[in-house]
C-alpha cells in the first residue's frame, strides 16, 4: 500500500489554499465587477398615463434602454382619470418620479414649479418638431419650457357607418351643423342606439368636447385673451358656449348615463361595442382610430369635423389641434441628467417611428416617415382635417376651470343647476387659478 509523504500532504493543502485563495479573489473581482457596473447603471420612475397603450410602451422601454445602457426605466402607469390624484401628492410632498406626464398648456403650467426648465442641449431636440410650444410658459418658446411631447393631438368626432345605416341614415353623409345632428339623433333613438357616446366625468368635456363648441363663438384672440384670464365667464361669447353644451344632453344626444361615468373608459365603450353612432374623442393616444377602428371594423369608422353651431364663425371649419401630453423632469429629482435623457428620446425620430407603427398616433417630429402610416379610411380622413388647425381651447383651461366646467356640466344635465349658476361657477373657477393671475 502506497503512503503519501507527510511532506506531500502539507504541499497538497498547501495547493487546495492557494487555490481556494484564487477562487475567493476571483469572485471578488467578479463581485467587484458587476457592483461597479450595477452602479453605472442609473434607474428613473416614469409617472404616466401610458398613452398609445402597453404595447407601444413596451417597445418604447425596450428601444429606449437599448439606446441608453446605463438608464433604466421603471413605469408607475396610472389611469388617465386618477393621474392628477396620484400626481397631486407627489407634488406636494416634492418625493416620488423623475419624470412626470401632463397634458400640454395650463395643465402644465399650474404644475410648472414641480418641473425643472429643460436645458438648451434638450431645447434642441425640440427644434425637430413641427411645434413644442405647450410646455413653455404663454405657449412661447422664448420663455421656459417645462417639457417635450411625444405627438400632435386635437378633436374629433367618430361615427359608426353600419350605426348609421341602420337608422335610415347615410353613412358617407354624416351632420354637418347642429340641427342635422340633433335629427340624426332622432332616428339613431328610434333604432334603440346610443346617439352619441358621453362620459362627462374628469378632465375629458375640457379637453374633448368644450373646445368644439367654443370653436363656434371665439376667435383666436379671444383664446389668447381666455388664456390671459382676460376673457371672463360672464362674457356672451362664453355664456353661449355653456349653453351649446348644455344643449347635447338638452336635445338628446347623449346617453342618460353620461353624468356618471367618464369617456374613458366608459363612454369610449359604448362606441367602441357598437352601441353608439359617435363618439367625440382625439385622433391620437389612448382611444384613436387605430383601436375604434379595430373594434368596430375599418370599413365601418369615420372621422368628421363636430357639426357647427354658427356656420360662418371664423374658425368653424378648423381643427382644435394639440400637442399630446408632455413628458418633463421632475424638480426634486437627484437623476435629472438621465431624467432628460429621456425627454430627449421622446420627442426623438426613434420614438416617432415606434408612435407611428405601433400606437397608431401622429407624430410631431419632422424626421418621421410618413409611409408609415397605415392605411385606414378614418386616418385619410383626420390628415385632411388637421391640414386646418387652429389654438385648442381646452389647453387654455387651468385645472380649476377644467373641474368646475365637467361638475357643471354633470348638475346642468341633471337638472340640478341653470346655466346661469354654472356661469358664476365659471367665474369664480378663473378667480381662483393661480396660472392666470
């Protein structure tokens, strides 16, 4: 039997430490290594309302990060209806995302001190679409600017063909003024449909359906003047544009539900099952063509104008177009470099692509191939519309007028409150905003 040297054993053990010694160094290294890369790595919390929808998000995460190795993106996605909720505390206690979404204009502004002004480097990038001026101060973009957007929006209303033939109706004619439509309405009654669908809760009359009836009384002096708090709610102009919305629950247009529940989801859902013959909403973002279009059928989806109160108002015939909501770094954040990273990458030919082919929304970059587009007779129909823009009157509201406009709306259609009193409401809403004083 063969015995190992004592001598050999202590050379084996000597081995196996020298060894093991390696091995923990190595490891360490490797710990080392990976600690230092983790470090490199910068992670920032998004707040939005995820426009365009998951998928699109998804790819945008996805190409951002892959473009930017050292940036990390976590989502904190919250309902369009509760954002201002979730967001309101973590303005007031200035902890919480790094970058925030808010709709352009006064809706940013009132938040402006929460938002860092965004750098020349990302001013820049701004210069690559058609307009940026919703997040900057007076909608200037001399002044400060508080954030980037992804897209253009702006209002329009939907109708559903085979809705519409049911009825007796043609469906390559929809209204075109307001007592058309109210005989529309009549016949889309009598087939048990929905006429228009409505949800009147949350910031959604201000922004999609308040800006199409102002379109019949104001000028875009007198939305420069209402953006100044220069224009009061006793004014006639404005008065009458409360009685035009009173008036689409007054002739019956609408859903006896709308009071109660908001367009989106709810009322976007009546359209969208075929329940309704219209829908007023937006081309872009979060209920557009692309979705109604894949829910009812591509055939069956129109896009039109809202029918016109006064025919020969100055602005009847053009499109209430907007920026989409826009994305800035918060003020609190200690990862503002990489917070702006992002804004930049928004607003960039990359995202406009994914924005294009994914979402289905239109983009505001001037890099962006427009081929892209897919083909849809709703979406020919909104190009043709917003060729004519003009100012969206819904920006112009500050937060407190856009809340006292829907809880108006909702008592008015109730029959809980007179125009009147929703006027003085009005009045006081403009006294108390802080953007207009």
């Amino acid at each position: 039997m063969n015995v190992t040297p004592l001598g050999d054993c202590g050379r084996g053990r000597g081995f196996f430490r020298t060894a093991l010694s390696g091995l923990v160094i190595a490891s360490a290294m490797t710990l080392a290594s990976y600690s230092a890369h983790a470090s490199d790595v910068t992670t920032i919390k998004v707040l939005n309302w995820q426009p365009g929808g998951a998928k699109y998000w998804a790819a945008l995460v996805a190409a951002f990060e892959k473009a930017n190795p050292t940036i990390k993106v976590e989502l904190e996605t919250v309902p369009n209806d509760k954002y201002l909720e979730i967001q309101g505390p973590y303005i007031t206690t200035k902890s919480g995302p790094d970058v925030m979404e808010n709709n352009e204009g006064l809706e940013l502004f009132d938040r402006r001190r929460a938002y860092a002004k965004l750098p020349p480097d990302v001013l820049e990038a701004g210069k690559d679409l058609l307009t940026y001026s919703g997040g900057c101060l007076n909608f200037d973009t001399t002044q400060a600017c508080y954030g980037l957007p992804l897209g253009f929006q702006g209002n329009v209303m939907y109708y559903n063909k085979a809705v519409l033939k049911q009825a007796g109706l043609d469906p390559e004619s929809p209204p075109k003024t307001w007592d058309e439509m109210t005989a529309a309405c009549k016949a889309v009654k009598a087939i048990g449909k929905t006429c228009l669908a409505l949800g009147m809760m949350g910031a959604f009359p201000a922004y999609w359906d308040f800006p199409e009836v102002a379109r019949n009384y104001l000028t875009e002096d007198d939305m420069r003047a209402m953006l100044a708090g220069k224009l009061p709610w006793t004014d006639p102009k404005m008065v009458s544009i409360l009685k035009g919305m009173a008036s689409i629950t007054e002739d019956g247009w609408a859903n006896s539900s709308a009071p109660s529940i908001t367009m989106l989801p709810d009322g976007a859902d009546i359209f969208q099952s075929g329940n309704a013959a219209f829908a007023g909403t937006i081309i872009s973002d979060a209920v557009n063509w692309a979705a109604f279009g894949a829910a009812l059928g591509d055939a069956n989806l129109g896009a039109m104008k809202w029918p016109t109160i006064v025919a020969n108002a100055p602005l009847a015939d053009k499109f209430s177009g907007s920026e989409s909501s826009v994305f800035g770094v918060s003020e609190w954040s200690a990862k503002k470099d990489a917070g702006f990273a992002f804004v930049k990458w928004i607003a960039g030919k990359e995202n406009a692509a994914l924005l294009t082919s994914i979402a289905g929304g239109i983009s505001l970059n001037k890099n962006v191939d427009k081929s892209a587009l897919p083909k849809s007779q709703a979406l020919s129909q909104i190009l043709k519309l917003i060729e004519k823009p003009t100012l969206h009157a819904g920006a112009l509201l500050s937060g407190q007028e856009s809340d006292a406009l829907a809880r108006g709306w909702q008592e008015v259609s109730l029959g809980h409150l007179t125009v009147e009193e929703w006027t003085q409401r009005m009045q006081a809403a403009l006294a108390a905003s802080p953007g207009k004083r």
